[in-house]
C-alpha cells in the first residue's frame, strides 16, 4: 500500500520533469539559437561554416544597432578575456574586470593567427582565421572544431546588422570534454544575450558622441 502511495506521487513528478524537458528542447533552446536572428540570416551560408562539418552546435543570433560598422567594429577586435573583456558577464568570463567601456587602442591591431583568449592570462581559446574590417571576422579553433564568425551587414548610413554564428563539433559522448560542452552551451544563451546588448549599447553611445560626424573611431 505503500509502496503503490509512494509511485503515486512520484510518477506524476517525473512525467512533469519530462514535459519541461520536452518544452525546452523543442520549443526554448531553438529560439535561443536564433536570437535576434531573421530567417534569412539563419539559412545564410557563412565562409566559416565549412570548417566544423558533422553533428554539431549551431546557432546564429543577430541585433540591429544603430551605428555605422566602423563604430562597431572596435569593440570586436578588442574582445577577449585580459583584453577589453567580452561585454557579458566579467565575474565568470574576465576574472571580475569589467569590460572596456571605450575603444582601446593598444588593442585594435588585430591579425591573423592572433589568438583571443577565452581565460585570463592563459593560452586557451581560437585564433583569427580571416579578418576583413568592418566586415568579417572569424575566429577559429581547430582542435576543438570550433568558430565564431562576426559579420556586420550596413544597413544604411547610421545603422547595421551585427550577426554572431557559433559553431562547436559534438564531443564523443563519455569524454572529459562532455561536461564542459554541456556548461557552456547552456551558459552560451545568456552570454551572447548580453553581449550582443553590450556591443549595441557601447557603439551607439559612440556614434553620439561624435553627433554622427564622419569623425574617424
């Protein structure tokens, strides 16, 4: 009898669990997956792409800002940890330093091969693939199979598209590297959240700054 009591109340627990796991799978993850993002800029073939082939993580978030791409480009090529940060979230991402509220340049010379580190004061993280200014910058770590491409779409002379796409290779299911691909990925939907936000906020604060002037940045 009380056994039968105990399966009472546990199953219905159990089907609910399974039910917010199926909500989050099929309706939550893909939307933050798409963030921002149109339908076009989802379907849209990327040079990077190709790069991570197979069964992988996918996702493409996007936001409009309004500010011409040199005045955005800045806070792309200055992004790292132990450089002007990642925009996001400075406890877990850039030991506690808040990131870079203005354009530092000590750090706009950003180069093919460079490498934009993920961990403070540590070698860990891709390295510039291709970079074509106030265009297109691509971020790749071979043996991790994983890029990060940046591209800026003007949309006309005081405005532009900002798209993010990250893509990351499966790891086999009983590696080391399983948990952490977990973690991150879910840390992953907030982070570029407020990072898209952080990048928005800090080039149209430039770009009034300068009261739309063709000032150079």
């Amino acid at each position: 009898m009380e056994r039968s009591m105990r399966r009472t109340r546990v199953v219905p627990i159990v089907v609910a669990i399974a039910a917010l796991i199926v909500i989050y799978i099929e309706v939550i993850r893909p939307r933050t997956m798409r963030w921002g993002a149109t339908d076009e800029e989802v379907a849209r073939a990327l040079p990077g792409d190709g790069l991570v082939r197979g069964r992988c993580y996918s996702a493409t978030r996007a936001i409009t800002i309004g500010a011409p791409a040199r005045f955005v480009w800045p806070w792309l090529v200055q992004m790292g940890s132990g450089r002007a940060g990642w925009y996001a979230i400075d406890q877990l991402d850039n030991a506690g330093v808040p990131s870079a509220e203005s354009v530092l340049p000590w750090f706009q010379n950003l180069r093919v091969g460079d490498l934009v580190p993920m961990a403070v004061d540590e070698e860990v993280g891709p390295r510039v693939k291709e970079i074509e200014p106030e265009r297109r910058l691509l971020l790749w770590n071979e043996e991790d199979g994983f890029t990060w491409e940046w591209v800026l779409d003007p949309i006309d002379e005081r405005a532009t598209r900002l798209i993010s796409r990250i893509r990351e290779a499966y790891p086999p299911l009983l590696s080391k590297r399983m948990p952490y691909a977990i973690v991150a990925s879910a840390g992953d939907i907030v982070m570029i959240h407020r990072q898209l936000k952080g990048i928005k906020a800090r080039a149209e604060r430039l770009f009034a700054s300068t009261a739309g002037s063709e000032v150079a940045v």
